[in-house]
C-alpha cells in the first residue's frame, strides 16, 4: 500500500510542477514546436534501457525535466530545461548532447544512467 501512496503523490507532485512551469506559447512564443528524441542508458549488460520522443507543442507544458528510469533512483533526472532555454534565445534549429543522472541510492552508481538526446525547434516564420 505504501508504493501506491508514493506513486500516487509522485504523480500529483509532476502535475504540480507542470502546472507551475506554464505553457510553452508563454515562455517560448517565436516556438511553433519542437521535438524532443531520447535514448536512455543505463549500466549493465543491456546498456540501452530506452528510446522516447517526446512532442512538444506551443500549447504544452514548458515541463522538460525528464524522470531517471532505473528502478531505485532517488531525486534523479534529466533536466533539459536550460538546454532549451538557451537554444531559443539563440534561435538554434538544432542540439545534441548527453546528461548524466545525478539521483541517489547507495546502491547505485554515481554514473548508473545517462541520456543522449536530439532537440529539434520550429520556430513561427518571421513576418516582414
């Protein structure tokens, strides 16, 4: 019964921060969208854990800390939100990079799970 009441207050947490980052249309208005491709690694003999990508549209959350997906991982995460801030104002088409999770458990590794990842932005055609 406990993982339930974590799992359900993990969930009602994220909704609370989605909330709380806003709407893309908000923050980024010269986006029209953009597309988020990811590739999670994890330590062990299967290194490729998973792919995902992720659809951003101008009338979604501006939300783009991407949870750890190992099993155990404590305060992890992938937090693309200064990848893509810096991306916009730069107006980057573009980006590639890798992050290494920083979450906790004793028994992992400091370097237990990575992703890289492929940001994608269209931006609204600037009218002259």
């Amino acid at each position: 019964m406990a993982h339930k009441q974590n799992y359900l207050e993990r969930i009602e947490l994220n909704k609370q921060r989605r909330l709380e980052a806003g709407v893309v249309s908000d923050h980024f208005p010269e986006v029209s969208g953009m597309v988020i491709q990811m590739t999670y690694y994890q330590n062990g003999a299967n290194p490729i854990l998973m792919q995902r990508v992720v659809n951003v549209f101008p009338s979604g959350y501006a939300y783009f800390n991407m949870e750890c997906m190992v099993k155990g991982c404590v305060d992890g995460g992938f937090d693309l939100t200064s990848v893509v801030t810096n991306m916009v104002k730069k107006h980057i088409k573009l980006g590639k990079g890798k992050l290494v999770c920083k979450g906790k458990n004793d028994e992992l590794a400091s370097n237990h799970a990575s992703i890289a990842y492929k940001i994608s932005i269209k931006y609204k055609k600037q009218s002259k």
